[in-house]
C-alpha cells in the first residue's frame, strides 16, 4: 500500500466565454496538508479502535499528530457504556433485535427513518471543547455515530476545521450520511458513489485500513504453523472468527462440519470466555483465547470463515487469505457480507453445504485460490490518510 499522496494535475487557467483567452496563471496550488488529526473512534467491539489507531499510526510516522477519542466517552451520564453494553448484549444474545434495530435506523431505503443526529448531539459540547483545547486541522470519524456529530456541528458551522469520515463498512447505512460532512474516505468505489449520491458531498475511494504488518508473513507465522500441525494432523487450518465479542449463530455446528470434513477449525471467541469454554470442549476444535499476534495466525491458516465483514474480514484479504461469509450477523454483517461477495472477494455461502464447497475450493492450491487472493489484495489502492490530510481544502458545507 503506497503511501505518497495522489495530487491531482493542476487546473487549467480559467476561460470567460465570450472573451479572450486569459493571459496563462501560475499553477493551482495543492492545499496545505493537516499537520494534527483528532480521530474519533468508537470502542465497539474493536475494529473501529483498531481503525483508528493505524490512522494515527501513519499520521505519527509522517511527522503529524494525533490524538484518538472514543466518541462514546463524550457522551454524558454514562450514556456510552449503556450503549456499549446494550449493543453486545443484543449481538450476542439477541440478533434479532439488532436486526430490527438496523431496520429502523440504519438500513437504506427511501421511506423516512429516525436520525442518529439527536443522540449523538449529546456529545457536541464535550467534542467543541476539546477541538478548542488541541486545535486539529481535521476531524476524522471512524464510526457513525461521530459521522453525524460532525456532520451536525459543521452543518451549523460550529466545527470550524473539516471533517474527513472514513466509513469501515462495506455497506455504508443511513447513519454514515450526513451531508455536513466535508469527505467521506470509503473502501470500495461502489459504496463512494453511493456516499456522494446520498450527501451531495464528497466521497472517495481508498480501501481498507490495515496495519503494514499484515501484507506478509512474520517470525511468528512459523511458530503458528507448528502448532497447527502438532494439534490438527495436518489438516487445513480454517480461522472462524467471532469478533472481539464473540458473536455468532450455531457456531459450534460450524466447528463440528469442518472436523467432520477434514479441515482444523480455530475458533476466535474473543473475550467471550463463555463461548470459548463451550467450544474447546469439541473435539477437533481448537480455541486459542485472545490473539494479540492476528497477523501471523493469518498467514498460518488456509482460509477465514467470517460472519461480519469487518476489519478481521480486510485483515484476511491484506494477508492473502481466502474469505467465505457464513451466517452473517444481521444488519450491517449480513449486508457486507453481500456487499463482499457481489465484489468478488469472498465468497458467501449461506448453507453448510455451500460453506464445504467454498472451502474445498478456496483451500486447495489453484486458479480460484489464488484469484480470490489478489481480487482481495486489489481493494488496497491508496492509502486513506493521504486522502485525510487533503481535506483541509475541503469547501464548506453551504
């Protein structure tokens, strides 16, 4: 992934239709890049934090500041925890409910739904305060809930510097939107030409952000791979991942096929203990707890089996590694997923059957394997920091 910035060709001099052509002018000028970025994340599950602290990563590695601040904390009275704890509880427990949720607030569709915006402006003052105290160039969003705040506060014109919204999804919901937002940075084109439909504003595309580390194999890759051989015999290694909450539906009939078939399944439960107790008691299963080293037990194993299109999802890709969803969340989960697949870069297999054929297919070297590999490896275009830094030249919301 490169990480030099994509200026564009400067403009040509301007034309008064009617009148001569005007004496040539010196080039246009790019605008001065942000030299402090205040990112707001989000500590749901883990993907946004993890978004958000490669954002500031890069930031830091080019000479910037950056300051990361969970947009949860700057609601009042608590009112971030319950929404944390709320939003696992229903994942976990209650999808339905979740889906229901996401149908009433988030999916797309023409009919009107209820905004995100009156909640998130609980959060305003304590956002307004602390960009008075740090005064960043730009303000950058990795989570919906700070999208509309900033949208909000910019559309009033109360947030003086520009707000840059990477959206992490695949499918951009109602609740990334908002048109007082000066720049959407989003994965795919697809979903940047929805943003810009959407809004009126602008939005590109810029793929994925992944940690460098995740484009090849580390030390500790060798060490995963023994371990692998030493407990599955042999058999190909399939990561199935839970997300930071371990979440999921029939997960332990999804470890049972693929010992039944051959395959070694690692099941990640995240900090759900509960879950990952039940599941190391399968025989065949193996559940290693935590992972703090993702990157070398992705390029350890054949292929990822995921349920949410999320960054574990772009990790894989980043590493090469072969993606099927099977039974995605609902919501947000179940769109990416489709949102994936209709890319070409992970298959979905709705079924137990389907899930067997993809993996057979997608584990095994060849054409599809390795096709699959650098569809994925393709959505890594440039990097959306460059794209960041830039939005200081962004135009006012009117």
């Amino acid at each position: 992934m490169s990480s030099e910035s994509s200026v564009p060709p400067p403009l040509p001099a301007a034309e008064v239709p009617g009148t001569r052509r005007a004496p040539a002018r010196p080039a246009l000028t790019s605008p001065p890049e942000a030299r402090r970025l205040l990112v707001l994340s989000a500590s749901m599950g883990s993907g946004h934090d993890t978004v958000a602290a490669e954002l500031a990563r890069r930031a830091r590695a080019a000479g910037k500041e950056a300051q990361v601040v969970d947009v949860l904390a700057l609601l009042p009275g608590g009112l971030g925890s319950g929404l944390r704890g709320f939003y696992r509880t229903v994942v976990r427990e209650a999808p339905w409910v979740y889906a229901g949720i996401y149908d009433l607030f988030l999916a797309p569709g023409p009919r009107p739904r209820p905004s995100g915006t009156p909640l998130a402006r609980l959060a305003g003052g304590r956002l307004l305060s602390l960009v008075g105290e740090w005064q960043p160039d730009v303000v950058v969003p990795v989570f919906h809930l700070a999208a509309q705040l900033t949208g909000h506060l910019r559309a009033r014109g109360a947030l003086r510097v520009p707000s840059a919204v990477v959206v992490v999804d695949f499918a951009a919901h109602r609740q990334w939107l908002h048109p007082g937002n000066d720049l959407h940075v989003c994965l795919t084109d697809e979903t940047a030409g929805e943003v810009r439909r959407g809004t009126g504003r602008a939005a590109e595309a810029a793929g994925p952000v992944v940690a460098p580390e995740f484009f090849a194999a580390g030390p500790g890759t060798a060490v995963w791979r023994r371990r692998l051989e030493r407990y599955g015999g042999g058999r190909p290694a399939v990561l199935v991942s839970a997300g930071a909450w371990g979440a999921g539906t029939r997960l332990a009939d999804t470890a049972r096929l693929l010992v039944a078939h051959g395959f070694l399944p690692v099941v990640l439960c995240g900090r759900n203990e509960r879950l990952r107790r039940a599941l190391s008691g399968v025989p065949g299963v193996l559940t290693p707890g935590w992972v703090t080293d993702m990157p070398e037990l992705l390029h350890a194993c054949a292929a990822l089996v995921d349920n949410a299109a999320g960054q574990t999802a772009v990790q894989a890709l980043a590493a090469g590694l072969p993606v099927v969803g099977h039974r995605p969340l609902p919501g947000h989960g179940a769109e990416g997923v489709r949102r994936m697949a209709a890319l070409g870069v992970c298959d979905h297999a709705p079924g137990p059957e389907a899930l067997l054929h993809s993996l057979t297919s997608l584990t095994a070297p060849g054409a599809p394997r390795e096709e699959r590999i650098a569809a994925g490896r393709a959505l890594f275009r440039k990097d959306p920091l460059d794209l960041v830094v830039r939005a200081t030249g962004a135009s006012r919301p009117s």
